[in-house]
C-alpha cells in the first residue's frame, strides 16, 4: 500500500507480511485486503499512483486466494499480465519504466509459472517497444 498515504508504521508493518506470503493465511490475508486497492490503483488516471502500485504488485504477485482453486489462481495471473502490458503501454514514460521493471522481476522469479503465451507477450513490449 505505498500508493496510499500511510502512517510510516503501518508500511513497516506490511514489509513483514511479503515475505511469509507464501503460507495460505497470509496469502488469502493480501489477497483480501490488497486485491481491490491494487486493481484500482494500477488503473488509476494519476501517474504516480500507477508507479506505486506496480511496486506492490511485484511484491505481491501472483495476488491470489489459495482457497479459491486453479482457475481462480489462472484469472488472477491474467489480470495481473494485463495490468503489466497495461503499464507497458502507458503514455507516460515512467509509468512504462515502472512497468519494464515490474514485468521483469515477476519474470525472473515466476517464469515457471507464467503462461509462455503471456512471457511472450510481456517480452515483446519490452523489445520493440522499449529497446527501439
């Protein structure tokens, strides 16, 4: 939630939480609360805020309920695909800078896991796009 403003105890208290996402309680803990700030936030007209969220989104990702089954899971990971080509895309050139770097890690650590259709996709805005 570094896109909102926040008392600077609260963000500590967060910074905690990303890396024990892995265990189910606090999977479904950020899923419930950051799911529907995030997806506001990636989409919001103010760039700044567009810049922020895709931070969170990296220390996030994949944002999804562990309770909720695979295709949950699978539609949690192709909204998050398009939020990033999405910020790929943007006008604004920091916000795609944001989005270059934001893809980028979430590749590097979660290539397994991610469509080779959507890393394909990803891959060719940042080269012809970005690298032109």
């Amino acid at each position: 939630l570094r896109f909102l403003t926040l008392p600077r105890r609260f963000d500590r208290c967060w910074i905690n939480f990303i890396p024990r996402k892995k265990t189910p309680v606090v999977e479904s803990m950020l899923h419930r609360l950051y799911g529907p700030l995030l997806w506001r936030a990636l989409s919001s007209s103010n760039a700044r805020v567009r810049i922020q969220a895709s931070f969170v989104l990296v220390d996030t990702f994949p944002l999804r309920d562990p309770d909720a089954g695979r295709e949950a899971t699978e539609v949690c990971v192709k909204k998050s695909m398009a939020a990033l080509a999405s910020l790929l895309e943007d006008d604004i050139p920091s916000v795609r800078v944001a989005g270059a770097t934001a893809a980028s890690k979430i590749l590097s650590s979660f290539w397994v896991a991610i469509p080779s259709k959507d890393i394909q996709s990803l891959l060719n805005l940042i080269i012809t796009k970005h690298a032109s």
